[in-house]
C-alpha cells in the first residue's frame, strides 16, 4: 500500500484530505506544533522517519490583510516552506503535491483564468504563493500544483475563525436581509471535493500546474444568496457598494478554469451550486450550521 504524509493535517482541506485518502492509502498527518515547514531539519526528520510515497503541503500563510504587514512571515511559510516541502520530498524520491490560489492573478480579465495565463500578484500573500508554486515547480521533478480558491468545507480555516459559509449564516441571523458587494467573481470550492479530485489526479500519475475549483463562477455576494436559499432561509442579499481599501490591493475577477484537467479529461469538479447544496445537505454541513448558529 502507498503512504501518503498530509502536512496541515487539522486545517480546512488537510482534514478532509485525511479522510479521502483513509482507504486504499496508508496515511500519517503533520500540523503545527510537531511539524513546521519553515524548520527543515525538523521537516527533514519527520518525513524520513515516516518514508511516504507522496508528500501533501496544505501548509499555508492564509490570513491576506495581515500579510501585507507581515511579509516575511508569510514568505517563510508560503514561499521557503513549500520550497523545504518540495526539496525533502525530492530527496525521499516522493511526489510533492502543493496547492496555489487565485491571487497570483490581477484579476483584469471577464473570463475564468487557465493555467497558460500570466500570473501578476496584486498584494503580498498573491506574491508569496506565486513564489512558492514556482519553488515546487522547479525543485520536484514529480509534482502536482494545484491552484484554487474560495475554501469552505466541514473544517473552518483556525487563524481565521470562520469560512465564508459560517459568516454568511452569522450575519443573517435575526436579519430580513443583508448586503455584501458584487465587486468580486470567483469560482468558490468545497474542499471535500478538492480532496477527491487531488486523489484522482495523483493516481492517474499526473504532474505539473492544474486549475481544481468548482464549475462556474459567481460573485460573493450571489455565493451568499444561494448558502441562503439552499438552507431555506428567506433573507435578501442586495448588493452593496464597495467600500475604497487603501491598505489591500484585492483582484476583483478572480474565478479559475479547471482547462487542464478537462484537456486530460479528469475533471471531477461540480458547478458551484451543486458542490454548495451537497455540502449544506451533508452531515458536515448540517454539524457546521449547528456548531455555528447553536
Ligand atoms: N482557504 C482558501 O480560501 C484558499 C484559497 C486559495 C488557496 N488556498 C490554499 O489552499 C491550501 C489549503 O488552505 P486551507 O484553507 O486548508 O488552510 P488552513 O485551513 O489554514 O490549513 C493549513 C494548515 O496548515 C497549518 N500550518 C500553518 N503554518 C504551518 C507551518 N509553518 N508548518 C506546518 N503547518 C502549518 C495550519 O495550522 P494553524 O491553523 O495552527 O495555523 C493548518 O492546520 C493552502 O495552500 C492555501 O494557500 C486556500
């Protein structure tokens, strides 16, 4: 049986990577505090001892706002951390498998981004994993990127506290109706589904860069509506105006075509909604909305 070691094993897709890779793998799972990417004689020790087949990196510094003032934390973990992931991984003959976002993109476009388009970062998180796919890319000759973006699923995000699911389910309460901006399209995914689509790429023995997020694309703010109608919750999301950022440079299109994977015919990503409703519908979801709202 393959081994495959999960590094960011308790965050929002680590967890649910654990549980797609539970049968037909034997799997070890790495979090903070016994393992830390940006330490690579501990990550070194760690990895050789456990011998996996494939390394996973779910690792990341996630919080976007904060990383414009802390910029070498997030370089540490989402630039040299990847490039420590990838290298030990190289060097135990394992395949490295890292994940990317939407920010390496500018977000001037009207059509989902494949991954032939150039990247152009626009703040510090976009720039540091920009850097860190790029270090996979060059370090691992057996490697998987995959780029994604707008995570939710069963697991929040720790550092920040909750997924856009939960903050959509806290604002509408007691509410007859809410507002949140339009400015920014996206393709939001569930990370139960990246998980599986990871495990079928890497066993079809797929390599290099691949787009894996949900079919479609929808801005935040119909994202919100449709968590609310799925739930049969009658509260109206209006569209609000976008408040000027002067701190933050955000892309405001930013939705990813999975091109690659149906080029290979391998996509196994839903559209959007459908992705949303079979969460909301889960046992996942129905324990989220009750750990959420009480
Ligand atoms: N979330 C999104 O919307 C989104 C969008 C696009 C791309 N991505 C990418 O998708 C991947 C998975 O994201 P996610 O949402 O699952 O993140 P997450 O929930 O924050 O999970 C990451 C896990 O890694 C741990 N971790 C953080 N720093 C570490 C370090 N130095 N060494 C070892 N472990 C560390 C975290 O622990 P702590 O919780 O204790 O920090 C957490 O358990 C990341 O590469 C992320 O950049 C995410």
């Amino acid at each position: 049986m393959q081994h495959i070691a999960i590094i960011g094993a308790r965050g929002a897709l680590g967890s649910d990577l654990m549980k797609v890779f539970r049968h037909g793998w034997q799997v070890t799972g790495f979090d903070l505090p016994e393992l830390d990417v940006t330490n690579l004689n501990q990550l070194r020790r760690q990895l050789a001892a456990a011998r996996p087949d494939v390394v996973i990196n779910t690792a990341a510094y996630n919080l976007v706002r904060e990383a414009e003032t802390n910029r070498d934390a997030a370089f540490a973990v989402n630039d040299a951390g990847a490039a420590n992931v990838a290298n030990v991984a190289r060097d135990l003959g394992a395949v490295c498998v890292h994940y990317g976002t939407d920010y390496v993109f500018d977000g001037e476009t009207d059509h989902p981004y494949a991954e032939t388009d150039a990247p152009r970062p626009l703040n510090v998180y976009g720039a540091s994993k920009l850097a860190g796919e790029q270090r996979v890319l060059a370090a691992s000759p057996r490697h998987l990127v995959l780029r994604t973006t707008g995570l939710y699923g069963e697991t929040p995000t720790l550092t920040k506290g909750a997924n856009f699911v939960q903050i959509v389910w806290k604002m509408a309460r007691g509410k007859q109706e809410i507002a949140l901006s339009d400015r920014e399209t996206c393709s939001p995914t569930w990370t139960l589904e990246l998980a599986r689509q990871t495990r079928v790429l890497l066993e079809a023995g797929a390599d290099g860069l691949f787009h894996a997020v949900q079919e479609g694309t929808c801005t935040w703010r119909e994202f919100a509506q449709a968590i609310l109608d799925i739930g049969g919750n009658a509260v109206v999301v209006k569209p609000k105006p976008s408040e000027a950022d002067d701190t933050l440079k955000r892309p405001r299109y930013t939705a990813l075509a999975n091109a690659r994977l149906h080029a290979l015919d391998l996509n196994r990503m839903s559209h959007w909604r459908t992705a949303l409703e079979t969460f909301l519908k889960s046992e996942g979801g129905r324990q989220l909305r009750e750990r959420t709202l009480g």
